[in-house]
C-alpha cells in the first residue's frame, strides 16, 4: 500500500490503517485508542478509511468487518491485521514487531 492508495502519506515506521463503518461503535473507541496511541509515537502514523466510502479498497483488501486495522511496515507491506477493537497491549505488540 502506498500514499496514493490511502490518501496520505505512510509513518516512517509503522502505518495503522483502521477501516470503520459510520454507525459503528467498536469502530470509535478503535479511533480513539489508536488516534491517542500515535501522540507519543513520531514514527507512526494512523490513517482512518470510512470502508463505506472505499468499497474497491475494501473487497481488494479483504476487509470482512469493522473495525479492522492493518499494521504496515515503512515500505507499506501488510504485516498484521486486527479485526474488531484491539487492546493497547494487542496495538503495543504489533508495532513493536516493526523494525
């Protein structure tokens, strides 16, 4: 995946990409978590995708529900996938595996 594809540039590290639907609340505190957890974190970036808006990328992605985060390393390859809301220490153990 690249910065064409999602619409912004990738995280020097590390790019969570979360797909959310509008009516979704696993899919706000998803937000929430992530959007908080990238504060701290200058080499990682979290890019948002309402799937609703992004059906072609959903079917290409296989994206089978929301909320469901995609762990990129910097070159944008897929290295994890989390469906459903992720705990702090699911999110902190993907990343870490990123070098």
């Amino acid at each position: 995946m690249n910065a064409d594809l999602l619409g912004e540039n990738l995280g020097s590290r590390a790019t969570m990409v979360q797909f959310s639907s509008a009516f979704c609340a696993p899919c706000k505190a998803t937000h929430a978590l992530l959007s908080q957890m990238v504060i701290a974190m200058d080499d990682v970036k979290h890019i948002h995708i309402d799937a609703e808006s992004h059906l072609e990328l959903v079917r290409e992605l296989d994206i089978r529900s929301t909320p469901t985060t995609i762990f990129l390393n910097r070159k944008g390859i897929e290295v994890g996938r989390a469906a459903g809301t992720p705990k702090r220490e699911q999110v902190l153990a993907a990343l870490n595996a990123i070098s």
